[in-house]
C-alpha cells in the first residue's frame, strides 16, 4: 500500500518491486489481483498519468510508447490514452521546438540536421517535425 501512495504504477512494476522486497513469494499474483479489483491499481489509469506526464515534457508518441512498453503497458492501453487525450502532435512537436531553438532562423543544414535529431530523439515523426521546422526559413549562407 505504501508503493501506491506515492504515484500510479503499472502491475508490472509493482511486481517487480513486491517481488524484491518479498524474495518471490507466491502470494503477489493474488495481492495484485486484489489490488484491481478494488481499483487501487489500474493499468489503464497509469496509462492515462504516464501519457500526460510525457506530453506536458515535451515528447513524441513514438518516445512515449517505447518507455510505456518497458513498464509492461500494452499498446492497447496506451492507443486508448492517446484517444481520449486528444493530443495535437504537430502543434506540440513546434511548441517543443520553439522553446529548445527560440524563434532563431535555421542558419545552415548542420542546424537543421541538430533540429531534426533533437525532435526525433524527442519522439516525434517525420511529418511532425517537417511541420514544426516548415515556417523555419533556411538563410541564405
């Protein structure tokens, strides 16, 4: 109980932690399971807090679903999030930008190669990144 004061976890995570603590004990499947049922432990609302939580940091769908698989989350759960959050990706891959790079032009393509790798590691698509450098100009140098 003390583990789930602090923030959401998923079941596996939970888990993993119940299992250090208690050397394996067989009793964890049935206290997880107990957990559920009283809604105490929700994978589905630790979905929910995990995708808010990276979207007001600043990261990408892809990002956010390769860290959400490490916590055990299925994609199924994270597709549902991602639905009922209604998540403009292209508008927050460009408040991203802007607020790494400023409103500076792109002086060369070394610089807008490091844009592009910046919002790539941040998770966001092609197509996002294109629209969040689009009213970028290249100078001329």
């Amino acid at each position: 109980m003390d583990l789930l004061t602090g923030r959401e976890f998923s079941r596996a995570e939970l888990a993993k932690k119940l299992d250090k603590r208690f050397d394996g004990d067989s009793a964890i499947s049935a206290v997880l399971d107990r957990l559920q049922e009283e809604g105490l432990q929700s994978d589905q609302r630790f979905a929910e807090a995990f995708l808010r939580s990276r979207i007001y940091r600043g990261q990408g769908l892809t990002r956010i679903r390769m860290d959400i698989r490490q916590k055990g989350i299925k994609d199924q759960l994270l597709d549902a999030a991602v639905e009922a959050s209604e998540t403009d990706w292209f508008a927050l891959a460009r408040e991203v930008a802007e607020r790494k790079f400023g409103g500076k032009p792109i002086a060369d393509q070394k610089d807008k190669a490091k844009r592009v790798r910046f919002l790539q590691y941040r998770g966001f698509n092609f197509d996002q990144i294109k629209h969040a450098l689009s009213e970028i100009e290249l100078d001329e140098y």
